[in-house]
C-alpha cells in the first residue's frame, strides 16, 4: 500500500497556507493602504503560492512511480524544488510589499528560484508520464 510521501503532504499543507495568507492579503488590502500595491502580491500568493503548489504536490504523489528505480537523488531534487518554490515566493512578496525599491534583481533572483522549482518537478514528473 502507497501513502501520501511526505513530500507531498508538505507542498499541499504549504498549498493551504498560501491560500489562506493570500485571501487575507485580498481581503485586507484597503486596510493595507492602495489595493492596487497589494494586487500583485495577492495573484501571486494565490497561483504560485496555493494553485501551482498544490499542483507540484498532487501530481508528485499521483503520477506512477517506476518500480525499481532509485529515488534519492529524485527525493534530494523535490526537497530542492520545495525550497526554491517558496523561497522565491518569499522573496517576490517582500520585494512586492516595497514599491520603491527599484532595484529589479530581487525581482530576477526570485523569478530564477521559481523557474528551477518549475523545470526540477518537470524533469522529476516527465519520466512518469512517457511512453512505454
């Protein structure tokens, strides 16, 4: 019998969190000051943070697992993957919070974190989903 691995469960508990930080951040941004500084934040939170998590953590526990096949490196690169995902998710909404700052390599520091957490589950979830 298959359980839930548990880096499943910490992308979907995560997921969960970053869908109640975002609906608070939505619903309290007239009390944040002007909404349209809190927007971005708020879509971010809401699909990278609960959406596209959610998703990473699913489809790492629902797509078959080749039999067989040694998964350390597999388990080490998801971990990774996690870290990297919500790092920059950190990262974009505290430089999102700071309008003024213009320096913009925050910005691409976080958008790389997200784009290797991305192309990591792609490459752990691609060899589950390929022909026979």
């Amino acid at each position: 019998m298959f359980g839930v691995p548990p880096l499943s469960r910490w992308f979907i508990r995560t997921a969960l969190m970053y869908l109640l930080v975002s609906l608070v951040v939505g619903a309290g941004g007239p009390w944040f000051g002007t909404s349209f500084v809190v927007w971005p934040t708020y879509v971010h939170l809401l699909v990278l943070g609960w959406l596209t998590q959610m998703i990473f953590g699913v489809a790492f526990w629902m797509f078959p697992r080749q039999r067989g096949a040694s998964s350390g490196w597999k388990e080490v690169a998801g971990w990774g993957a996690y870290l990297s995902l919500n790092l920059g998710l950190v990262l974009r909404a505290i430089v999102e919070s700071r309008p003024s700052d213009t320096d913009g390599k925050w910005f691409v520091i976080a958008a790389l974190l997200q784009l290797a957490a991305g192309w990591t589950l792609i490459g752990l979830i691609w060899p589950r989903v390929k022909a026979r």
